[in-house]
C-alpha cells in the first residue's frame, strides 16, 4: 500500500497559530515505528500542475495565489500567511491525492495521501486552510488521463466539503457525498450531491447509522470506478473544532464500513487525511495512523482471499 508525504514541505506558521501542522510528520513517524509500513511504501508525490490545477480553479486565481497577489481579505480567508513555502506545499499536497488515486487505479486498489483532504477550497478563492481542492483536482486529473470518469468523493471529514460541492455542482460524473455537523463551519452550507447534517455531540451508534445510508445511497447513485476518501479525524469527541461525540472505536468502525463498501464494490480507494485538531494532538496522530492501518489490513485480507 503505498503513501505520500508532503512532511518535508513545511508552511511556516506564527507562534501559537491554531493549524497542527506538525500531526502530519509526526503521522508519518508513527507509521515507521509501528513497523506496519515499511521505508519503501513511502512516497513523495509530484507538484501539481498549473494546468492540472486549472482543472477545478480558475487560472486568475491560481495566478495570483502563486505569485502572492491576493488582496489581504483573500489571504486572511485562507488563514494562512502567504509565502513561497504554502504555495509548494499546497501543490504536493494536491500532487499527492493524485498520486494516491493513480497508484489505486492501477492495481493497488488503495492508497494514501498522508495530507490532504482541503476541501474548503473553491474554484475562485481558498477558505479554511485551504488553497487548492486536492480531491476536486486529482478527480478531473483522472478524467483527463482517462483512468476514470465516474469518480465519487466521500467526505467525513465533521465540515461540509463545501469547495468541493461548488467546484463540482454541475458535473453529473463527480458525485459529492458530505457528512458533517449541522451547526460547525462553513456556517453557509452548499449543497452536495448528497449531505447528511449531524446534531452536536452525535455518538457512535448514530453516526455510524447515518454513514451506512449515505454509503448506500451514494455508491447506487454515483457508480463510481474511483473513490476519494476523506477520513477526517475530527469528529472525535475531544477534537476542538468538532462539536461531535465519537470515540477512537468510532471512528475505526467508521473507516471499516467505508473501506469495506469500496471493497465490496470493487472500486479502487485514495484515501486523504483532511482536518484533525484534538486538545492532544497524539489523539489526532493516532486516529490518522489507525485509518491506514485498517486500510493495510483489509486490503490484505481481500487479496489473501482473492
């Protein structure tokens, strides 16, 4: 199973800022030391492209996000300060979920971006700690290399995808599937092709009921031949920007029934981390670390089987 870092293309942020920007290196080094993955399922992914990144955002934008041109409205939207380091980073970081979906459609059936998942990014402006819409770009970039053309975007990430449903609202071969809390940001919903709003304090046996409609609903209507997995962490129970109530065991359970409907489906799976902002941040490296850890295992039970 192969995974792909952007770690080393560290955005610099000011004391205190609220972004754990350090889970995902030290994501990748728990992964070493748990001796699960070994140093070559490691990766680190190409850049994406202008002309890539032109497949869901507009070149204006693009233009001037690269080359710091936002006005200071736009950035502070962003929530991060601009340099030259954000703008290498948010290309790999979209480079990766890329090379995640291609390593998945050719023959690996699931793999990983160690980041990602920035799903609040729109085709004319970023929100939220995101630049460019990784999952809505590696999706038309699978189109456009003919790997795919039914591609659906599970989001379980605890804030709606709204980039993610904008970008791709009027494109009938992108399903967008959202399941997030009612009442937590984007405080503006836009509308997915499917979106299950969840109360504040949602507990396991809710949730994970919720998540096996919105699985079945999703895959009969979008028929996919590509899955994007946003395997937030942040609908943990003690997760500062979450407002739900899952346990570690939740969460667990709700990969399995992702991964296993993507399995049982026989559809490949690129899997992204997207948001995780625990008081302890162990919390959110762990929750991370046992997602793709599970994806490991099931995958060799399906092949072991097979």
């Amino acid at each position: 199973m192969k995974l792909f870092y952007t770690d080393v293309f560290v955005l610099p942020l000011p004391a205190g800022h609220r972004f754990p920007m350090e889970k995902y290196a030290r994501l990748r080094e728990t992964l070493l030391a748990s001796g699960d993955f070994p140093p070559e399922a490691f990766h680190l992914p190409p850049a994406a492209t202008d002309a890539e990144l032109a497949l869901a955002h507009d070149t204006d934008y693009i233009r001037q996000v690269c080359t710091g041109q936002l006005d200071d409205k736009a950035q502070k939207a962003i929530g991060f300060p601009w340099s030259p380091a954000m703008i290498e980073r948010s290309r790999r970081s979209a480079g990766a979920t890329m090379a995640a979906c291609r390593a998945a459609l050719s023959g690996d059936r699931i793999a990983a971006n160690l980041a990602g998942g920035t799903h609040h990014a729109f085709r004319d402006h970023g929100e939220g700690f995101c630049v460019f819409n990784d999952a809505a770009v590696a999706a038309r970039v699978m189109q456009a290399e003919g790997r795919a053309q039914r591609i659906l975007i599970v989001d379980c990430d605890v804030h709606q995808g709204n980039g993610t449903a904008a970008i791709l609202r009027d494109d009938d071969s992108i399903f967008t599937f959202s399941m997030h809390g009612a009442r937590n940001y984007p405080f503006t919903k836009e509308a997915s092709d499917l979106d299950i709003e969840l109360p504040d304090g949602c507990s396991d046996a809710a949730y994970l009921q919720q998540l096996d409609h919105g699985l079945s609903t999703a895959f009969d209507l979008a028929r996919p031949e590509l899955v994007i997995y946003l395997a937030g962490a942040d609908p943990y129970q003690d997760d500062r920007l979450g407002r739900l109530g899952l346990s570690f065991a939740g969460l667990l359970e709700r990969d399995h029934r992702v991964l296993s409907a993507c399995l049982a489906h026989g559809v490949p799976v690129a899997i992204a981390m997207a948001g995780g902002y625990a008081r302890v941040i162990d919390d959110t490296v762990a929750i991370h670390a046992a997602t793709l850890k599970l994806a490991k295992n099931l995958l060799q039970s399906v092949l072991t089987v097979a």
